[in-house]
C-alpha cells in the first residue's frame, strides 16, 4: 500500500528503510514503513530497530519477509 493511502486511512508513517531482499527479486528495491495509528493524543511514538528488520519474520509463513530456516544467513534484507 502506498503512503499516501496509509495517511488517507489515518495512519501516520514516522518512518522508512529502503530495502532489498537477498534471496528473491535481489534486484528490486522496496521500501519498508513503519507506521502508526493515533488512538490517544500520546507523544509517545513508536520505535523500532532497523538492523533487526533487515533479519525478517519468522512467525508467519504467508508474510511476504518470512525467514524460512532453510536460509542459513542471519539477514534476508539488505538495505538499498
């Protein structure tokens, strides 16, 4: 989903990585947001760490960042 639909949708996009995947598509580069729904008027946003992103998900077969085992490096992204 693009940015301008997330923000259209009430989310509010604190920030980006530019990433690529290195096993799949290694030449494409996409970009990753991290995102933010304002349910109070906390200051409070959210945080998030960078380098542990790079490492995909391993929860959740059908995500598109899914770090399968089989896949003996530690990182699944590169930045861009």
């Amino acid at each position: 989903m693009k940015r301008e639909h997330m923000e259209k949708l009430g989310f509010k996009c604190i920030d980006s990585i530019n990433v690529r995947h290195l096993t799949k598509h290694k030449d494409q580069c996409f970009k990753i947001y991290l995102i933010w729904l304002p349910a109070t008027e906390s200051k409070v946003l959210p945080v998030w760490n960078k380098l542990k992103i790079l490492e995909g998900v391993d929860f959740c077969l059908a995500h598109p960042l899914y770090h399968p085992e089989s896949i003996k490096e530690k990182r699944l992204l590169k930045k861009c």
